[in-house]
C-alpha cells in the first residue's frame, strides 16, 4: 500500500495583529457589568493568547465604539451577513495566496493534479477553490473539492481527503488549502459571555501543504473519528442575520478531559514495529495491540484554546511539555479554526529535535473527535 507523505506546508496570517484591540473592544462593552467585565478580563489573562492577526486594521484609541480603522465594527451597528460575506472572497483569496506563496509550488505547479479547500467562515461561487486554481496558474484540469462548514477539525478531513486520493492514484499531486477569516464573524452580543469568545480567541490564518507518495516531511498513518456522546449542542455554527454565529460551551473542557482517559487511547491506533525512513515508501507494519499516550513523542493538538489543551494534557496524562507546539501556536496566533492544525504540523516539521512518531488530534462540533497518527522521520 502506497505511503502518503505531507512534503511541506506554507502559512500565512494577515498584517494587522488585534488581539489587544479585540479585547479592549469586548472590556468597554461591559463597564455597566463591573462583574461580567472582571470575569471577561480574567478569561482574558488566562487564554494564553499573546497575538492574533485579522483582516481588520485596529482603528484609533478610545475603542468604545468603533473596533477598527474602517468602522466596520460599530457599537450597535454590527454589520449584516451580506455585509461579510462581501468582504469574503477577496481576503480570502489574498490569504490563501500567500500561504500558496510560502508553499513555493513553482517546480511542482504542473503537476498539481487534486485542489482541496477546507474553510468554515466564508461562501461563494464560483467558490474560493475556483480562485485559487486561477490565481496559482493551476491547471484546468486539477480535481477540485470543497470541504466546508466542519469547523475546527476541517484540517484532519481534508488530509484524509487528501490521503484516499493518493492511495487510490499515487502518481497524484494534492494541493490542500485551509483558509478562515473568524474575524468576519464577530458578534455584538455582550450579554452572552460565551458568544464573546470571537473577541477573545478567534483569528484569522490561511495554512497550505502538499500530500504526495513522495517520502518527505511528515509520513500519514492511519486515521479515526468518533463523537464524544450527549455533546451535540455543546459546539454550534449556525448563520443568521448577523453572520455566522459560534456557541462554545464551559462544559466543553471538562467532557473532553473526562472522557480520554477510557476513550483515548482507541483512537491512537497501534504501535508501529519499526520507524519509517525517506526513501522506503512502504506503510507502516502494525502489530497488535494499542499504543498507550505516554509512547508518543509527538503530539499535533488543536489549539482550540487554553483550556481544551489542559484537557488533553490531563485526560491522556501527558508529560508538562508534551503539547507545547500547540501552546506555542495559540500564543502567537490564538484559534484560527481549521489552520490551526496545520500551524502546528508546521512547527513540527521545522523542529530538528521534533523526530519519531506523533498523533495529531483535534475537536469541532459533534462534538467530533479526529485524530491521525504521522511520523517525523530523522534526517
């Protein structure tokens, strides 16, 4: 069977880092609620967070009424979802772009025969991935797919996408985009701490990669899902009048931590009998018997937010810097939905101490549960 290797992986953010103003702008909404205020400063401190990037441009001090340089955020004129959805496939576009451009796919344009776009903030048509075929100068003739609206864990199924094809035809080259504009979707809705999450956690990000049966970068093994019980409702992203509109629960951290002590392990897979090196290109040979966390040296988390982090941590009792990749990427970036992923495999990828074998894994609504295991092989 054929072996399906991540080569490499561009990313892109926008110019304007906005986490500071994101919050300033949420805090002076509350100062009516000194307790609410105090709770969403609190929540602030502790998310970890140091930077995020949107498409908006922070506007001038006092951020009291107006979020941004354009005044497209006011108080109490927040725009309508047409309104976003304009803004949508241009930024989107420009984004996309420039991870394809940190990618650097000039040696391999023509040969690019499958395109796949994963984005749960955004619709056109002829959609984000007919742009980008036109843009990169690809093909016409490149397969072209769409995964859309999966939220978080977009980025595992559009690897796995990208995975069958290669199994299927291994001369295939695949283009994989995944592109999130959050910053689009903030919503005025002070009275509702957890729909306030947009303006503490959520930015803005594009990740690009190439999956080929070429053995370099990342080697994919095999992938799982599940749903974690009774949590259907506890991750929603619906659109109405006012965008598309995210409900996060608390209780989403404590599920998770709960139920990957029995369940977690399932989902790891089993334990490889020897390590694969550039150049072999055949599978894994699995063995019985499933692999416990603590064997893993790599691990690829969702930075879905601080606390969905320590969840894991605590749940599959890994060592303190086990997610520390994903730590890193939520400081610098916060939850960029479906790239976030992919800025973690990046990181991964340019460690030189990051070697052997890893599990990435990551959560969205379902609430759904995928994982993959990958190796990093030595040089």
């Amino acid at each position: 069977m054929t072996q399906v290797w991540i080569n490499r992986i561009g990313t892109a953010v926008p110019p304007h880092d906005i986490h500071a103003e994101f919050v300033d702008f949420a805090l002076s909404a509350l100062t009516q609620d000194p307790h609410r205020q105090a709770l969403f400063a609190r929540m602030a401190a502790m998310a970890g967070i140091e930077h995020r990037y949107a498409i908006f441009e922070p506007g001038p001090k006092p951020r009291d009424t107006i979020l941004d340089a354009g005044g497209f955020y006011r108080r109490g004129a927040f725009p309508s979802t047409g309104q976003r959805m304009a803004l949508f496939p241009p930024h989107a576009l420009a984004l996309s772009m420039r991870a394809i451009d940190a990618l650097d796919i000039e040696a391999e344009r023509d040969r690019i025969t499958h395109l796949i776009v994963a984005s749960c903030t955004g619709f056109s048509a002829p959609g984000l991935d007919h742009d980008i075929m036109r843009a990169a100068r690809l093909p016409d003739g490149v397969e072209r797919t769409m995964v859309g609206f999966m939220g978080c864990f977009a980025a595992v199924n559009a690897l796995k996408l990208a995975r069958h094809i290669v199994r299927s035809e291994p001369d295939s080259l695949v283009l994989v985009v995944n592109l999130e504009l959050s910053s689009l979707h903030l919503q005025e809705r002070f009275e509702d701490l957890p729909r306030m999450l947009s303006f503490l956690l959520f930015g803005d990000g594009a990740a690009a990669c190439l999956v080929s049966a070429t053995p370099t970068g990342l080697a994919l093994g095999k992938f799982r899902a599940t749903v974690i019980p009774r949590t259907a409702d506890l991750i929603t992203w619906h659109i109405d009048d006012t965008g598309f509109v995210m409900h996060l629960s608390g209780q989403v951290p404590g599920r998770i931590r709960r139920w990957l002590p029995d369940h977690g392990p399932g989902l790891l897979g089993e334990r490889p009998s020897r390590g694969i090196t550039p150049g072999e290109g055949t599978p894994w040979n699995i063995p019985p018997g499933e692999i416990s966390p603590g064997e893993i040296p790599l691990w690829a988390v969702h930075a879905g937010g601080r606390s969905i982090l320590d969840a894991v941590q605590q749940g599959l009792d890994l060592p303190a810097d086990a997610l520390a990749h994903s730590r890193a990427v939520l400081r610098d970036y916060g939850n960029m939905s479906s790239a976030t992923l992919m800025f973690v495999l990046d990181r991964i990828m340019r460690c030189e101490t990051a070697r052997g074998d890893g599990v990435a894994m990551a959560f969205g609504p379902g609430l759904s549960v995928e994982t993959f295991r990958f190796q990093h092989p030595a040089p």
